[in-house]
C-alpha cells in the first residue's frame, strides 16, 4: 500500500490518498495566495511515490521543483510550526518542453493527430466553416493524403478550392469563401508562432510517463508563459494533450496509486467561449479518464470559472483566499463555501476571504471515496526550490534530460504539400478498391524499422521516434484511411 501524501495540516494532518487521487482536484484563489506553491507540494509528493505528473508552468516560477530548496527563516519556520522532523531539501527529476523548443524540448502533433474540430475551434471558424475543414479533411483521407504540417494543409485547401467542382458530387458543395477563411486562419496562427507545433516527430505520450532510476516519477513542465500570449492555443494545446491520454491509456479502474496527475493552470481559458459541443467532450473526458489513472488538477483563480458538470467531478480540493469587493466576488465566495462537506466549527464563507498566504480551506476524499470534512489549513512547505530556476540550469538540464536529442530536429517527409506539389494540376487517382492514389499499394517506409510496433521507451533516437510518429499517423485500417487517433475519432467523429 502506497503512504498517503501529507499536503496541508490544521488540527491534524490532511492527506491526499495516493488511490484517491485519480478523482481529480481543484486548486483555487486569488492571485498571491500560494496557488503555485500548492501545486508544487503537490507534484512533490506525487513524484516521491513514482507517479509523473505533467504541469504548465505559466509563469515560470514552477522550475524551482528541479533544484533543492535552500534553508529558509519561513520555510524552516513552517516545517517547526507543522511539526515536520523529517523536514528536508530535494530537488524532482525534471523534463522540460515548450511548444516553441526554446525553453524545453519541442512538443508537436501532427495536423491529422489535432482533427478538424479542435483545429476549427483554433482557428475560430464558424459552423460552416468548421463543415468544409471536416469535408477537407476526409478528402484526405480518401486519397491517402498525410497532413503532418501547416503546409500539408494549406496545399489541400488550394487544391480543393481551385477544384472544388471535382469534389461536388461526392462531397458536397465546398464554399469559396470559407476555404479563404480558413487560409486566412492559418496564416494568423504561423504569425502567432504556433504553427511550430504541428510537424514530426510528434510528442510520444510514453515520454509524460517516466520515473527516474530512484523510482521518482518526472516531472514534466511545460513552458508556457510565452504560450499564454494566445490563450486559445494554450488551452486547445491542452485539451488536446489531455484527450491524447485518455485514447491512449487502457482501463485500470482505481489503481493504487495514478499512472499519471495533470495540471491544468489557468483552468479558465479552457472555458472561455468553449462551443457547447467540445465541453460536452471534456465533462466525458474528465468524467472518464479517471479509470484511465489519470488524476485532473484544474488551478484557477474562481471555482466559478470551471462548469458546474466539471466542477462536480472534482473531488480533492484546496481552497486559498479569494477577495469579496464586489456583489460578484461575494457571490464567488458564497459558490466556492458551498463546495465544500460542512464543519459545524467553521464559518467557511468568512474564512475564505481571511485566509493568510499559504492557508487553505482543503477537504480530501478518504478511504471511501467521501469528501473529507473542509478544515482550515496551512500547506507543507516545498522541498525544492521556490522560484524560477536560471538559463543555465534550464540548458542544462535539457541537456541530460532522457529525451535529450529526441524532439530538437524537425523531420519534413512526403506528405500532401509535396504530393499536390508534384502533380500540379492532376486529378487526384484512386487505386481500384481502395480510396488511396495509385502505386501506394506497397508497404510504407517505416514497416521494417526494427521495434516500430512496440510502444514508447527511453532514449527513442530521432528516426525512431518519427518512424513511430508515422506509424500512429498512417495506421493501417481497411480502406487505408488516415487515422487521426483521439481528436478526430474521440471530437472529430461526428463530423466526418
């Protein structure tokens, strides 16, 4: 049996139960509360017990968790207050990534991997527009055509367009202007510098899930204060990932300890104008990949930022302060108290706007699965670090890291770009009984690159990690259809 994790102390010790961590959580307050604190004595103590976790570091100061804190007068003062004797500095493993590459290994999916629902809500297209990207997309499929990168995509929707009366009878009647407004939403997100996302190798899942050679789980921050300049690509990024995890993941049920404790900082971004069909797919996401042993920690400012139909799912909570100035912050208050399981000792209403930094109204789920009853608490202190960590550390620990030489080079093979670019002006022809062009019936390039059905491992080199992107991509259904994994089966299923 897995130690419970000690993350805050009021008249007694307050554990998170490591069984009952893949019910999800919410780390909520103001501004300056200690929100990011919590989290890193959370994702401490995950890691000490071999879970990785995965976190967006949205202002930097989270790559503290990397080095060993150093004697404090507070800390030290905390610990002593806590009654912690076995009070010590450590430092976590660490993987950093950054959709950019410039402050962590670079993430990237592949166009086909995003689907047309996720890609349309990036691009902020409306419903009909979303309906021509979708009938884009299964033009694709029909024909064998790989989108990997933006340029993938921005040669079929030229292609399609200038033949448009080709794809009529078949497809439907594909609209001038939305092609354009699509083109024109791609050129918005290369101008945003997000475009570098998609491309190979892509991002293997296995590489979220490691533990070091002690047994500790990596802790995988991703550097997002740059990719907050677009929130709709922050928040679709993460949705995307966390939608990946659930396709991926098989079924565990309640393990006794999580496969894996995601982080999603600035919950609220999430939600923001979210049209009603993607959250219905995140309350199913959130809702299930609990049995995937996948723990969710929205951190946001308000609870009243997170939907009611998710906000129910999240079972372990740490409240800190929020401030009531206004009749809106008043009603936020009254919403985040009545969260909470009852304690006849404590008006929680009031207490939340008293709390000090560092303090918390906290109610865990115990051996039952029951919410805990809410008590005023004030958080462990961090065994790392607090606060950003240099360039120099951060370059360094790139470089010893398990990935290290895995993501850095982008790998640009045939796809649809250099496919519609050979056959300017050709029609597209399909092999008889199959919807892929001629002469591709042989097996692909990758079919015998030794160990590219096994799944993810440490210290994958550059061909094999995109030998293995290519063959999550391509698959090999009937009918050769491209697969788009979880966005375009999980979101994407209904319009294609």
């Amino acid at each position: 049996m897995v130690d419970p994790l000690v993350i805050a102390q009021g008249s007694t010790p307050l554990y998170l139960l490591p069984k009952m961590a893949n019910r999800h959580g919410l780390v909520a307050g103001a501004t300056g509360t200690g929100k990011t604190v919590t989290l890193q004595v959370m994702a401490e103590a995950f890691s000490r017990i071999g879970v990785p976790v995965f976190a967006a570091d949205v202002k930097g100061d989270l790559s503290g968790i990397s080095q060993p804190g150093t004697p404090n007068p507070k800390i030290d003062e905390r610990a002593k207050k806590l009654n912690l004797r076995a009070f010590s500095y450590a430092p976590c493993p660490v993987t950093f990534w950054d959709v950019f590459g410039e402050q962590g290994h670079p993430v990237r999916a592949t166009i086909s991997e995003m689907g047309p629902l996720l890609l349309a809500r990036l691009l902020n297209l409306n419903d009909i527009q979303e309906s021509v990207l979708a009938l884009v997309f299964k033009i694709a499929d029909d024909n064998g055509l790989l989108l990997l990168d933006v340029k993938d995509l921005q040669a079929l929707l030229q292609y399609v367009g200038e033949n448009s009366k080709q794809f009529q009878t078949q497809y439907g009647n594909i609209s001038a202007a939305s092609i354009g407004s699509i083109q024109r939403g791609l050129l918005a997100l290369q101008q945003q510098g997000a475009a570098k996302f998609f491309g190979e190798p892509a991002l293997n899942l296995d590489d979220l899930m490691q533990t070091d050679s002690n047994g500790h789980g990596i802790v995988n921050i991703l550097a997002a204060d740059k990719l907050l300049q677009s929130p709709k690509v922050y928040a679709t990024f993460l949705l995307w990932l966390l939608t990946a995890l659930f396709e991926r993941l098989p079924e565990v049920g309640d393990p006794e300890k999580p496969k894996l404790i995601f982080f999603f900082d600035e919950a609220h971004l999430l939600f923001a104008d979210l049209p009603k069909v993607i959250e219905d797919k995140v309350v199913q996401v959130v809702r299930l990949i609990r049995s995937k042993g996948v723990g969710v920690y929205f951190v946001t400012q308000n609870p009243l930022d997170v939907p009611e139909t998710v906000l129910g799912q999240l079972s372990n909570r740490v409240q800190h302060a929020l401030r009531a100035f206004t009749p809106k912050d008043q009603k936020a208050v009254r919403a985040a108290a009545e969260t909470f399981r009852t304690n006849p000792k404590l008006n929680v209403e009031q207490a939340i706007t008293q709390l000090a930094v560092g303090e918390a109204l906290v109610s865990f789920l115990d051996e039952t699965g029951t919410p805990g009853i809410v008590e005023r608490a004030l958080i462990c202190p961090p065994h790392s670090q607090i606060g950003p960590i240099t360039p120099e550390q951060r370059s360094q620990l790139m470089k010893t890291s398990v990935v290290a030489g895995v993501y850095e080079n982008a790998v640009d093979r045939e796809s649809a770009f250099e496919i519609l670019k050979a056959r300017a002006g050709q029609p597209l022809p399909a092999a008889p009984g199959t919807g892929a062009p001629a002469g591709q019936q042989s097996p692909p390039w990758y079919a015998n690159i030794p160990g590219i059905s096994g799944g993810g491992r440490r210290g994958d080199n550059l061909v094999e990690a995109m030998a293995k992107s290519a063959a999550r991509t391509i698959g090999s259904s009937v009918g050769r259809q491209i697969v788009r994994g979880v966005l375009g089966s999980l979101l994407g299923g209904s319009k294609r």
